[in-house]
C-alpha cells in the first residue's frame, strides 16, 4: 500500500522590502514519501523568495510536468517555473519552452556544487533560467524549523533573507550563480 504525503500547514507573513511586497500567507505543503524536511523547507523558501498573490505549488517531486512552484497569469501562461534541487538540463529546457522565467534553487551542500559544475555549461545557454544556491547549512537549518504548523515569518532586505518561527529564526544569504539574459 502506497504512502499519503504529510500535510504541512504555514501561516506566513512577508514583508519584501527590496521588491514591496508585504502579504499573509496561509499555506498548505503536501510533502511526498520520498521527501525530506529539508526539501520541503527549501520549497518553503523559494516560495518566500517569489512571495506573490498568484504563486502557487505544483505537484513537483510527484510530476514531471509541474514545477514545484510555479506563478501563472490570467490567461493560464506560466510567468515563473520554480524547481528545487537538482535538475537536469532536459528539464530546464522544457520549462523554458512554457515559461517566461524559470528559477533553480540548488541546495545540498557538495552534491549542488557537484550538480552546478556539470550542468554550468547546458545551463549558461538557457537564457530564460537563473540559479540562485542555497547553501548546505542553510537548508539543514531550515529542516528542523519543519512542523506540521508553523507560524512563520519572513523579511527580505538587500538579498537578505530573515525567517523566523516561535522558536528560532535563522539569517540567509543567497549565492547567485546565474541570472537570466
């Protein structure tokens, strides 16, 4: 008998100084069997990062054709195609066809270094993608601020990133390693 995924509930406050965005947030996360708290807190993260009233979860691990996250206009077009991990170029490439953006957050410490240096060159093509890194410390940090409820709240300043629960809050810096042309 196959595993349900674990619902995760977040109630999640914004204030984005750098793009004036401040909002509430209440969201849902499914985590897939297969996921870890780690994964899903970085999930959590990019949608901090792209914080916005039309952003929204995809099927991501569990589909090959829905990001993780992904942001779409009014007409169904797809703004944003957001993936966490490590894809691979093919991938990248098939959201570029159906998305204006498409946004990579590596995380994982040496295996995202790894990934990042044998993907550098496919990925440099791809005009529409921009790869920001989280690092490994930063996403094993966000895993034990995991709950199934959490209270969080998040301020963005100058690329900083602040996330803070109830019981820990943590300061992230981003490491850019590609923008879009």
């Amino acid at each position: 008998m196959a595993q349900n995924a674990t619902i995760f509930k977040a109630d999640l406050n914004v204030t984005d100084m750098d793009r004036h965005y401040y909002a509430s947030h209440s969201l849902t996360l499914a985590r897939h069997p297969s996921e870890t708290d780690e994964r899903l807190m970085v999930r959590l993260l990019a949608f901090v990062l792209n914080a916005s009233d039309t952003l929204a979860f995809g099927k991501g691990i569990s589909s090959d054709d829905e990001p993780d996250l992904w942001q779409k206009d009014l007409t169904g077009a797809v703004e944003k195609w957001i993936e966490v991990g490590l894809p691979d170029e093919k991938r990248l490439r098939r959201a570029c066809g159906v998305s204006r953006s498409v946004i990579v957050y590596p995380y994982g410490g040496n295996s995202a270094n790894v990934w990042w240096e044998q993907n550098r060159r496919a990925i440099d093509k791809l005009d529409k993608v921009s790869v920001v890194a989280i690092a490994g410390e930063i996403s094993a940090s966000l895993a034990t601020m995991a709950r199934r409820t959490m209270q969080l709240q998040a301020t963005l300043q100058d690329g900083e990133v602040w996330l803070a629960s109830d019981e820990e809050s943590l300061q992230i810096t981003l490491q850019p390693l590609k923008a879009p042309r």
